[in-house]
C-alpha cells in the first residue's frame, strides 16, 4: 500500500462528541472503489462499507468500532484469473490521548495492535482502506488450479533440484564433518 490515502472520510477530533458516539456508514462510490482497488493490487472492487461509529473514552481517549464487508477480485497466484471473495471483519482502533512509542533498540510491540495515538483527524476512509488491506487472502486461488512445482529455465540451463532450490540443504553434512 502506498503513502497516499486512496479515500478519505476525515472527523476531526475537535468536533467529535464527548458524550455519544458518533456514528458513520461509508459506502464508497465506482471513482474512490477504484482508487481503492489499484492502491491495494486488486483487480476489482465491486462493493465495499464501513459501518460503525468513534465514541469517547475516558477524558481524551477515542474508540473506532466498526464492521468492514466487502466484494473482492484478486488475481489468482497460479494462473491470474480473477478470483472472487468477499471479505467481513470487525474493525476496532484506539485512539489514546497519551499513547508512548516503545523505546529502545529491541522494543517489543506491544500484543494489542489497535492501539495508535490519538491524532486531530480519524479519517475512517483511511481505516476502511488499511483494514481491508489486512484483511485479504494472502495467496488467492481460483477453483482447481495447481501450481505444478517447476519453472522453465532458458534453453540450454541445467535442470533445477531440489538441491538447486534448497542452498542449505548442504550445511548438515559439513557441520559433520570433522576439521582436520
């Protein structure tokens, strides 16, 4: 995904309820769906909606729920044709007023990934985007097809092994090796 935010549907911080929630149903149209499609690979992008709300939490805190669904074409990563798929995830980000970096050379991340600092603009467009990202098949296939385990080499190149394709598979053996 690109630094660039393919659609957008900002709240400023400043103008959210401190007391209720506020409610939103994001249903991009055919322009921002494609936007959305080319930023993410996708072949195509017939239907997407974010449908949730931020309410405050605490003083200063805020809470982003919300319920992403939508209609997917991905290419297939054996032959390329278009696979379809539908995508339903529940979406929750936190936003905390006095969020802290981990620090450190070997900081840890922490176990809760929702969790970001509190920023002047939630832009839920940019949630639906990430969110969708992350929720995609990894490896879409299309019904019945079989990755066969080879490539083709140029004319007159050794075949590959499994040696070939394994430069470790070697290492076993010299580390029994005795030096002399």
């Amino acid at each position: 995904m690109s630094d660039h935010t393919p659609y957008s549907h900002p709240f400023r911080r400043a103008a959210l309820a401190q007391r209720k929630p506020t409610r939103f149903d994001l249903a991009p149209g055919a322009a921002e769906r494609a936007a959305i499609a080319t930023d993410l690979g996708l072949l195509d992008l017939p239907a997407v909606r974010l449908r949730g709300e931020i309410r405050p939490v605490g003083r200063s805190d805020f809470v982003l729920e919300a319920d992403l669904e939508a209609q997917v074409v991905q290419a297939c990563i054996v032959t390329l044709a278009p696979v379809p798929g539908l995508v339903k995830e529940r979406v929750v980000r936190r936003y905390l007023a006095d969020w802290q970096a981990p620090e450190g050379e070997e900081a840890e991340m922490p176990e809760d990934d929702t969790t970001e600092p509190l920023p002047e603009v939630i832009d839920a467009g940019a949630v639906l985007t990430e969110a969708l990202a992350l929720a995609l098949p990894l490896y879409p296939r299309a019904e019945g097809a079989v990755f066969e385990g080879f490539v083709k080499g140029a004319e007159g190149s050794d075949a590959l092994t499994d040696e070939k394709i394994k430069p470790f598979s070697g290492l076993a053996d010299l580390l029994k090796k005795k030096p002399e």
